[in-house]
C-alpha cells in the first residue's frame, strides 16, 4: 500500500470515530528512533499531558509510516527486560502525565514503510477513550539518549 493510500484509509477512520471533545490531552516532547538505519521496527516516545477533570485512556495508535503500530511496554522477567503489547493500553487520569519513554510504555512501529532518517517527520494517530483520536507529527531522532535516571522500569512522571 502507498503512503498515499495508508493516509486515505487512516482518514476514513478518523471520519468514523466519535468527535473529540474540547482537547484535553495535550501531547509533548515527541521523538522517535529505530534501533538502526535499515531497521523495521521503531518506536516513539512522549509525554501525554491531561489537563481535563476526566480520566481517559490511550488505547491505540496509527501510522502510514508502519504497518503496525501497538503499544508496549518493558515487564521484567527473570532479570531480563520484555516487550510486551498492552492492549488495554495506558491510562491517563485527571490532571496527571503519561510518560512513554526508552525501558518502559512506548508506541511501537511495525513495518515501516521506509527506515527512520534522522529528522523524518512520521505522522501517528493516537486514540483515546474519551478524547477520540489525536494527529502529532513526530520527529525521529537517532541521537538521543534516554534520559539520565530512567533506566529501569517506570518513569516518575516528570
Ligand atoms: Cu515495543
């Protein structure tokens, strides 16, 4: 499928999904990186900000950068870190932060429809419960490091 298409068919669905309401979540700091110039898989990294009095939910996400696009997270298994896909996804109470960051919840990108260049815009979709969906333009970034302090399972929210 194009890019094109891939961008036809994620607006159809977003013609489909309930209207969002008044934007509550705000989303910031986005980047997103892959672990190598040539590979398929990606994933991107943000804050998620709900300044509303109602607790929503991110449950999905979308791309015409990646055939697939899940979210995850790093459980702990035998002193080994594992991915893992949380389909029930993440929540985002009133008045707090969701932090998706390297070791922990992230958006995973599956399938990309072209390698990662530093700089590369990649439009995600991101769907939440009470607020419908989301469009940010992330930009990848292969030269960040993950932030000092954060090395090990969830972030503390700031
Ligand atoms: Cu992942």
């Amino acid at each position: 499928m194009s890019l094109t298409s891939k961008l036809f068919a994620a607006l159809a669905a977003t013609a489909l999904a309930a209207p969002a309401l008044a934007q509550e979540i705000h989303v910031l700091d986005t980047y997103a990186r892959s672990a190598s110039p040539t590979a398929k898989t990606g994933a991107a990294f943000m804050l998620i900000e709900n300044i509303g009095d109602a607790d929503d939910r991110l449950i999905g996400a979308a791309s015409p950068a990646a055939q697939k696009v899940e979210l995850h997270t790093h459980i702990e298994e035998g002193g080994v870190m594992k991915m893992v896909h949380v389909e029930e996804g993440f929540a985002v109470p009133a008045g707090e932060m969701l932090v998706l960051q390297r070791g922990g919840a992230h958006v995973m990108m599956m399938g990309l429809t072209e390698s990662f260049e530093q700089g590369m815009i990649v439009p995600l979709t991101l769907v939440f419960e009470k607020s419908g969906e989301i469009v940010v333009d992330v930009s990848v970034d292969l030269t960040r490091k993950p932030e000092d302090g954060h090395g090990k399972g969830h972030g503390t929210g700031n």
